[in-house]
C-alpha cells in the first residue's frame, strides 16, 4: 500500500471526503474525451462584413486599439 493512503486513513472522515473529491476533479481534469468535437458555432458571424473588413484590416485595428489602451 502507498505511503499516502496510510496518512489519508489518518485524517478526520471530513477531510478524508475532502481529498477523495479533489483527487477526482484531477482525474476529470486528466481525462482526455477523443469524442469530444470542436464547435465553431462563431463560423460565419462576419459574413455580413465580408466586403467591408479583410482579416489584415481588423488585425492592424486590433493592434492600434491595443497600443492605444497600453500608452494610456
């Protein structure tokens, strides 16, 4: 038996509760879901925009603005 169990046994039945649900948030943290999808529900939110911006428009006004906030 590991060394960590012998001390966990030791803790009040609380504390015991406590460490058996923090080490299972680890282990939903941990776990990987292959299933899981990546969803682009933002994908054509800017088509009504198409002929007024191009991406290195919006990027060089996204530079600006953030110099603008950061020299303030």
């Amino acid at each position: 038996m590991h060394p960590i169990v012998n001390e966990i046994q030791k803790l009040p039945p609380q504390a015991q509760q406590e460490v058996i649900n923090f080490v299972a948030a680890l282990v939903k943290k941990q776990r990987h879901n292959p299933n899981h999808r990546l969803k682009q529900t933002w994908a054509g939110a800017m088509q009504a925009y198409r002929d007024t911006y191009t991406s290195l428009s919006l990027q060089k006004e996204t530079v600006d603005d953030w110099a603008n906030r950061v020299s303030d």
